[in-house]
C-alpha cells in the first residue's frame, strides 16, 4: 500500500487567516483502502483542512493531488466530481424527509420528468445494506431516527455516487457508546470496501481502534505520523499536546498521562 | 419454529415464507414496530399484522406498546421465554456483545472496534455500556438478564475469574474482571479463556455437537485452544489448560509477550503474520489478510497457508494427549476456509497415526466468528438456575464465574 500513488496527497498546504496561521505548510497523503485518522486541539487545523479537500476553502498556496493530478477544488460540486465525499458536524439532514430522499436530496435520480422514487429506494436498501446498517426501513422519516442512525445515514448519503475518499468530521462527537460502535464498523465497512477514508476525531479511543495512520496537526503544523497499529495513546498525547519525549518518561506529566 | 413442508408455489408455502421473512427481520433488527417490519420486508400491513398474531399465539414473538413519532405502534421482539443473558467476547482488536434468550437465539448483537493495547478501565466502562444499549434497544432492562458470560483471549483463573498468566494483556493483569462488572451491572458475571467458550459453542451447539472428546482451535490475533474431556471443558488448575499460543516451537525464537522464546504465537499470531506481509503489501489489518486471501492473493494464502502446517504440528500434540474425534477450528483466520484447514489437518494427522480407522478429524466451525460469543452466552445461561429448556444442556459443566 506505501509504494502506490495515493488517492489523495496534498503537499505544502498554508492558509492564513490575517494573523492567524490556520495551516502552515500541511502535508497529508490518504491511500485507497486506508483509514488516516487527522488529530489535533481545538483550532489545530484539521476542520480549515477537511474543507479544503470538500471545496469549501481554498488553500492559499499548497497542491492537492488527486491519483497524482494536479487539481483545484473550488467548490462542492468539484469535490464530488472527483469522487469525494464529505461528512460535516452538522450532518446536513432534512428532519421532515425520509430516509431515500434524505440520501438522494439534491441527487434525486428521474425517469423522465418525474422522479424515480422506485430505483431511489433500491439503490438506498442496497446502499444500507453494504454499510450493514441497522436502519430498518428507508421510508422512516428522519426525526424518528436516533443520533446514530441519522450518522449512518449522513454516512451511506456519501456512497451514492460511489466516491473513492470519503471524509467524516467528527463522526462519533457526543453519541453513546452503542451509535459510536455502529459507526465505527460502517467506516471500517467503507476501508473494506476499497475507499480511502479521512477521519477527524478527538476521540483517541475511537480513532486508534479503527485508523491505520494516524496524522497529528498542532497549530496548523505537522507534529508527526504514526503507524496506528502500534502507536500509544500517551505518544500521540504527546504530539497534540507538544509534550516532548523526554517529559512523557520522565517529568511531571508521566504521572498525569499513566492514570 | 416448526416448518411444515409445503408444496413450492402453494400458498401456505408462500405464507411460510413470508413467516420465516418476518422472524429472520425482528431477529436482525432485535425489535422494530408493525410499520417498520412491514417496510423492512416489503410485506402488506395487513399481512405482517396477521403473521405477528400468528406468531404471537405461537409463543415466537412478543409484542409491546411503544410510540414513534408521537403515535401508539405495537413492538415486536423475539419472545424471551424465561429472561436474557448477555455474552461478550473482548478481543485483543475488538469487542463483540450479544443478547440471546434461553433457547441461544441471539435477539440482539453489537460490535465495537477496539485501540491496540486496549486498557481494561476503558474497555469494560465500554462493555457494560453497550449492554444497556443493547437491552434499551429490544425493549429490556437489566432486570430482565439473568447473568453475564464474558471472554478474554487470555488464561483465566477459574477460581477468581481473574487472568492468571501476566504480562499477555498489558493492563489487565490486576484486574477482577467479574467483580468490576457485575459490581457495574449488578448481575452475576462468568469470566472465562475464549478458546475455552469457543469449546463449550461448538461442542453443544456446533460441530462437536456429536462428539464427546473434541479440541477448539481458535486462530485470531493469537492462538488458543479449549479441551472437551467427555462432554466438559477441561480448564486445568491455574487455567491455562489449552494456551498452546505459548507453547515453544522455535529454538532459538523471537521473544513472546509471555517472557518466554519462540511460542507459536511468535511464529503464527498477527503480528508475525502481518510482519512477513509488510514488505510487499505494506501495512495490513488482520482481516485484509482474511479478504485478501479469499480474493485469491497468493502471498497472503502462503502465509496463512504456513500459519496452518504451525499450528497442525502443535495440533498433532495436543492430539496425542486428549484424542480427541474431532478438532473444531475457529477464529478470525478460519475465514479463509479450506487455505488455513487443508495444511492444518495435513500437519495434524501427519504426527497423529494412533487409530488408522479413526483418522483425526479438522473441521472449520458452524458458529463461525461468533462461537467465542455465543460461548459466553451458553456459559451465562448454563450457569443460572433456571429450568432450562434447551435439549443440548445436560452436559453442563460448572461454570469458571464469579458472582
């Protein structure tokens, strides 16, 4: 997997905000069928990143390589031409629609002039089914749907239009341990499935059990990558926080970090 | 659920079906309203109505008046004739939770990723929370769950439900798993080796069911095995009765977690396997292995291949000692089937030339990935005075548990 062309790599990203640095210099690259997990405090970068991989944002200098193209990212539409879909906090759901219109909304498929409510179902049962979702039906309106059901939804609404990279912000943010379990296995479903998956959390616990890579943002700088199958909680502490090595084995943060 | 045959095409087989279609839905989803199994099944109202009041009257499913979205609907569940029980496996790379009724029916199932290295406070905080929400979701409470079996890919000591061999899984050397949980929980809670549960699933509901003398092999992140000794499983006086994970293989070998050189677990387990994969496939999980290997890759199918022949010699020996009819394999890695069985059994039968009309036999499990779980279920249940309706049980053995 290390010696392909990532899916994604983006090189020397900066974005400045008047004086505040949000990115300076990121690099980032995402492989198919690979979970990179994007760490980091508050106001370390990893969101300023994720829109500009979505088209939100645009970054002021840097490049984005997309299967090792050059490309531009300047909207939304872009992103999802190039086989990229986002996740965002606020999941961007529609309470009063079901479940098919809610994963179709602004894609809705036609037959003709009218819209092709038949294939839109098939295509929403099959698409739940290849995430191994709990949902039970695809005509269930989404208010009667639970916190982590509507992430499953927000999450199969990103695999229509079969994309290649798909990014989650904050995808377990204040949801019980059952509806972070479910969601946990759906994105580990979109790894197995051949996606490259960017996964923003501050969830360490979350993050190293799925992740493969774990990239670590502080101040909207690099401070380190590591192999996520063998990395410990306190190491990657110690890059967010900025902790060096010497502090974590010996000073009086080792106390703090081993309870 | 009795299943008349019918004449295909007639209409009482399509009414069977269309019977079979409901349960195999409330059994997914563990409990969802008329509306919603109506939806789920592309089945008529009327319908679904009539066959959850068949199957009501027949004792298969319970219905209970709930509300969604502000209007009264009817629940339905999976019948729990006398109470619940909760089997959870903790893996070294994550956790599995089921709920099943006295006849082992599993009427709800949750998995969870775990971190490597997983800390025992985090993960059994985790453990009991995903209980609740397993119960909150078919409609229960923890009134309704009679006991708690719970697995650990470690030697457990019977006696006090705690690991009894250091340093295999960092962190949870001092801890009294049963007591942290049924002291969360207020339940009784059975902690026990998951090879040793994997034995108890496959030999009273899998494909020992026949046998009484049989081996569970379980080849995951690490390797165990459970013995089956006329009907019960044999646990040994500190537990560890079956870790051939540890025993050594190799002379001189790679350091073990356990202290000792060259264990089987240093030659067979994950790491060692993803390590000899590193070069040319770059970082893999355990389950690529698995996918790439039925994909047809051929070096991960050598590797797994090799794994197999490892673990058949060491096999081989504990055949020797227990002679057993046949050998159960399960675990993560026996997803690639006859890749990992065919060199195993070859291995195996290859040192154990004992009885020439009784050749040894290999075989993959039925439970499939879930036995370890559906172990800890069958231990929970077995351990509860509760008259049991399940034929297979009489050969309960007493449980490893702690109250």
């Amino acid at each position: 997997m290390s010696g392909d062309v990532p899916l994604l790599s983006m090189r020397g990203i900066t974005k400045r905000f008047q004086a505040v640095e949000a990115l300076v210099d990121v690099d980032l690259d995402v492989h198919a069928h690979e979970i990179v997990a994007l760490v980091g405090d508050n106001g370390a970068g990893k969101s300023t990143l994720a829109k500009m991989i979505s088209g939100v944002m645009a970054p002021d200098t840097g490049l984005i390589e997309i299967d090792g193209e050059q490309v531009t990212i300047p909207s939304a539409t872009a992103a999802r031409a190039l086989g990229i879909a986002t996740v965002f906090q606020d999941l961007a759901l529609c309470e009063n629609l079901d479940v098919t219109s809610n994963l179709f909304l602004g894609r809705e498929l036609r037959s003709g002039p009218a819209r092709d409510d038949g294939r839109m179902e098939l295509i929403a049962r099959q698409v739940l089914r290849d995430l191994n979702s709990r949902i039970p039906s695809v005509r269930s309106p989404l208010s009667t749907l639970s916190k982590g059901q509507r992430q499953s939804v927000a999450i199969a609404r990103t695999l229509i239009g079969s994309p290649r990279l798909v990014v989650l912000d904050e995808p377990t943010a204040s949801l019980s341990v059952g509806h972070t379990a479910e969601v946990l296995v759906h994105i580990e479903r979109l790894r197995d499935l051949g996606l490259g998956v960017l996964l923003i959390s501050h969830n360490m616990n979350d993050v190293r059990a799925v992740a493969d890579r774990i990239v670590v943002l502080r101040h909207g700088r690099n401070n380190g990558e590591f192999d996520a199958a063998t990395v410990s909680h306190e190491v990657i502490l110690a890059a967010i926080t900025g902790a060096t090595a010497s502090e974590v084995e010996s000073g009086p943060l080792s106390t703090l970090l081993r309870r | 659920m009795s299943r008349r045959a019918a004449a295909a095409g007639s209409q009482s087989s399509l009414r069977e079906a269309n019977r079979l279609l409901v349960v195999e839905t409330v059994k997914r989803y563990g409990g969802l309203t008329q509306v919603e199994l109506a939806t789920a099944t592309g089945l008529s109202q009327a319908t679904v109505s009539t066959i959850v009041r068949e199957l009501l009257a027949a004792g298969v499913v319970d219905t209970a008046n709930t509300t969604r979205s502000g209007r009264r609907a009817q629940m339905v569940t999976l019948a729990r004739r006398v109470g619940l029980a909760v089997g959870v496996h903790v893996g070294h790379r994550s956790m599995r939770v089921v709920l099943g009724d006295f006849t082992h029916e599993v009427i709800a199932e949750q998995s969870l990723p775990l971190p490597s290295g997983h800390r025992a406070d985090t993960s059994l905080d985790r453990v009991a929370l995903l209980v609740v929400d397993l119960l909150e979701r078919v409609g229960a409470t923890l009134d309704d769950v009679v006991g708690l079996g719970v697995g650990v890919p470690v030697p457990v000591d019977s006696s006090t439900g705690m690991v009894s061999v250091a340093g295999l899984m960092p962190g949870w050397d001092d801890v009294h798993v049963g007591q942290v949980l049924s002291k969360r929980l207020g339940l009784p809670v059975y902690v026990d080796n998951d090879a040793n549960l994997g034995a108890i699933a496959e030999s009273t509901l899998g494909a020992a069911r026949e046998h009484d003398d049989s081996l569970y092999v379980r080849v995951s992140h690490g390797v165990g095995a459970g013995i089956v000794i006329g009907g019960h499983v044999h646990r040994g006086a500190g537990g560890t009765a079956g870790a051939i994970g540890h025993l050594p293989v190799e002379f001189p070998g790679e350091p073990c977690r356990c202290g000792n050189d060259g264990c089987l677990d240093t030659v067979v387990g994950a790491q060692a396997l993803l390590g000899r994969l590193r070069n040319s496939h770059g970082v893999l999980a355990l389950r690529d292995v698995v996918q790439r290997t039925n994909d047809g890759d051929q070096r991960c199918a050598q590797v797994v291949a090799e794994a197999g022949t490892a673990i058949g010699r060491v096999v081989a020996g504990l055949g020797v000692a227990v002679n057993p009819q046949v050998v159960v394999v399960g675990g993560e890695l026996a997803d690639t089937g006859e890749v990992l069985l065919r060199p195993l059994r070859e291995a195996a039968r290859r040192k154990v030339r004992l009885n020439p009309f009784v050749p040894l036999e290999v075989v993959a499990a039925a439970l499939g990935s879930r036995a370890e779980v559906i172990g800890a279920l069958a231990l929970a249940l077995r351990s509860t005075d509760v008259p049991l309706r399940v034929d297979t049980d009489e050969d309960v053995d007493a449980a490893a548990g702690t109250a």
